[in-house]
C-alpha cells in the first residue's frame, strides 16, 4: 500500500470518534424535535388570557330573534308617523293636534264635524267623490290599493258614540284598534291618544290641562256615577 495512503487513514480513524459523536448529538436533537411537535399536535397547550372587561365600544355578540323575548313598545320616537300634519303653535293641546289628525285622516269618512257619513257631507265633497259605491271606488270592485267602504259610517259626536265607551282608555282602545278604517292601528301611539283628545273635546268633556295617556285615560270617566 503506498505509503501517502496511510497518514490519509489515520488522520481519518482520529477524527472519526468525533464525527460519530456529532453524528449521535444531531439525532437525539432530531428526535427530541420531532417527539416534541407530535406532542404538541396531540396535546396542544392551553392558553389562557387575562379577562376583558366589555365596554360600550366592543362589538355585541350576534343575537338570533329566537334568543330574545319582543319588546312592544309604545314610544311614538320609536316610530315613523305617516301623516303630513303641518306646523303646529308650540303650545298647541292634545286635542289642537287631534283635530289636525281628524281632518286629515277621519273626517272624509266621518264628516267635518264628526256626523258620519250623510247625504249632506257627501254633497260637499269634490263631484268626483261624492258617490262613495261606485264602481271602481269603494264598491265591491275597488281597485288594489282600495278598500270597500260600508254604506253606513256612524258619527263619531252625540251619545251614540259616548256611551259606547266607560273611559277615555276605552275610546282610546277602540280607534286604535279599529281606525283607520283600511288601515288600523297604523297611526303613532302619541296620535291617537291626540285623537282621543279631540273626540272628548267635541263631545264636550272639559280636558282643560290633563294629559291623557294609559294612566289618565282609565282615571277619566265619560259617565261618572
């Protein structure tokens, strides 16, 4: 064997120790790695927060409809009011606005004064409107957006109204229920109670400063004892 040959295997057989050493040293690295990541894929750490405290700025978690009980409300800022009243004097009564109201929305209906529907009322009404049945008004063909009109539409004035009702509450109840017509129960809470008011007051009952609401309304008797 030639002898440059020999120094090339020693030299090679005294590092090798070392090179076995390093060799060793990496794999148990290597596995130590890799035992380390299954671990974590098997049994992922638990990693725990300091609570937060929610404040008015953090978004709400989403709530579904079935989560939650409705709410009706009688709060007429809650609502949009679909009648065009036009400007009222700051100091203007329930019953001021509710004669607003009736003019607007009850009157061609129940008259100006609250008669009802007569021959007499009819007849001030524009040539076009005063026959009320007829075809393609509020007869039984009215159009889509129409509604069919009773014949008889009682006053809204007189004792034939009043006694119909125990309170103002009951009035109240009644027209909020039932009116408009085509429509019930569409106009504000604010608003028929404005009605209510004006009702009384042509029927002659003195509302002077009384506010009606819920709590008024049943106090105020129509036909006291």
């Amino acid at each position: 064997m030639p002898k440059s040959v020999k120094p090339i295997r020693q030299i090679w057989l005294q590092f090798l120790p070392k090179q076995i050493t390093l060799l060793g040293i990496s794999l148990i690295l290597i596995s130590l790695f890799l035992l380390q990541t299954i671990n974590f894929k098997v049994n992922p750490p638990i990693i725990t927060f300091p609570p937060t405290i929610l404040t008015h700025k953090t978004a709400p978690l989403p709530i579904t409809l079935s989560a939650i009980t409705p709410i009706i409300t009688t709060e007429p800022e809650l609502q949009l009011s679909w009648v065009s009243l036009p400007p009222m004097p700051e100091d203007a009564t329930q019953a001021d606005i509710g004669a607003e109201i009736y003019r607007l929305v009850c009157s061609t209906c129940h008259g100006d004064k609250g008669q009802g529907l007569t021959d007499e009322w009819r007849q001030t009404l524009d040539p076009a409107n005063q026959n009320c049945w007829q075809s393609k008004c509020h007869a039984s063909n009215y159009p889509v957006d129409g509604f069919a009109l009773p014949h008889y539409v009682p006053p809204v004035v007189g004792p034939a109204f009043t006694t119909k009702f125990k309170t103002a509450a009951d009035v109240n109840l009644f027209i909020r229920t039932a009116m408009p017509y085509q429509v019930p129960g569409t106009l504000l809470p604010s608003e028929y109670w404005q009605l209510t008011a004006y009702l009384l007051t042509i029927n002659g009952y003195q509302l002077e400063k009384t506010i009606l609401d819920e709590s008024t309304g049943q106090q105020l008797l129509l036909h006291p004892s």
